[in-house]
C-alpha cells in the first residue's frame, strides 16, 4: 500500500494541473500512480518531466528499455520493473528479450555492452573500472552516448528511489522482482 497516498487531480497543487493533464493526454486517458504521487510536488514533478523528456531523445528505443530493465532490477523496484516490462513488450520487445534486460544482457552485441554497463554501474555506484568504458566505446558507443547512458541510469534510479521510498500500488500489469518469478 503507497505510503503517500495517490492524490486526485484535485488534490494536487495548481502549479502540476497543467503537467498532469498533459500527461494524462498523452499516456491514454490514465496518470500513472507515480507521477500522481510526483504531482504533489510541481518542482519534482517538472523536474522529472524534463528529465525524462530530454533522455527520450538519446540512443534507441530498445536500449533505453534494456538500461531501464537492468536499473530497476538492480535496486528491486517492482513498480519501475513491471511499468518498463510493460512498454517494453508495447515497444515489440519479446519476453526473452526482456528477462534478459533485467539480467543486464541483450542478444546483439552493442545493445548488450549497453545493458551490462548500466547493470554494472548501479552495483559499482558509478565506480565502474575504465575498462568498463571503454569497453562501451569498442561497443560502438560515441563519447557522448555514454554519458546518455549513465544519465538514464540516473533517471532511472531516481524513479527507483521514489518508488521503492513511497511503494505506490503498482498501476501496471504487475511482474515479480526475483528474475524468472512471476508476479
């Protein structure tokens, strides 16, 4: 049970109305629990709005899911683990290919280089050994794309962090946290 609980659009500030009914537009008609939590505060909710905005238009759609899986894996979020298994099976990802993301792995090879990266970063917290990075640029990664995959790596722990603080209901159909479990 969220430990803060899931406020209506009319119990957030004024300030998140126009976030919200944004996101509630473009995300179907349904404003998932975590951003109507985030929607108690604007500046948080604004903040990751942007954040994740601007990290959507980095690398490809499969490898932001890959690094996404292995994160939220990583730190155990099971909100975050079953919303990202959920748009990644939207994003034509098989469910091979997803239990093999949260494992820090994929089938092609740069993909994989990526996902074991981001695995390995959030076990080291950011410590990684140089080899690691340059392992990423032999990958076929530009200097510039490690550092958007160590940001959505910190997108993704920070939504890790809130979820796994405040535990809200999980609005998505809902996956097991231990690899292989069903939930």
């Amino acid at each position: 049970m969220s430990l803060i609980p899931v406020p209506t659009r009319e119990e957030i500030p004024e300030a998140s109305h126009a976030i919200y009914d944004q996101l509630k537009k473009t995300l179907g008609g349904r404003v998932p629990n975590m951003f109507s939590i985030l929607s108690l505060s604007p500046n948080a909710l604004d903040g990751v709005r942007h954040l994740q905005g601007s990290l959507a238009k980095t690398l490809n759609v499969r490898t932001r899911h890959l690094i996404s899986l292995a994160v939220s894996q990583v730190n155990g979020c099971q909100y975050c683990l079953s919303a990202h298994t959920y748009t990644s099976g939207l994003s034509k990802m098989t469910p091979e290919e997803i239990l093999l993301g949260r494992q820090g792995k994929a089938a092609d090879p740069k993909e994989h280089a990526a996902a074991a990266f981001a695995k390995k970063l959030v076990e080291l917290r950011g410590k990684v050994p140089a080899e690691d990075v340059i392992g990423l640029r032999s990958a076929g990664y530009t200097d510039a794309e490690i550092i958007e995959i160590i940001s959505l790596c910190a997108q993704f722990l920070l939504t890790n962090f809130i979820n796994n603080a405040i535990d809200p209901d999980v609005d998505f159909p809902a996956v097991d946290v231990e690899l292989g479990a069903t939930a």
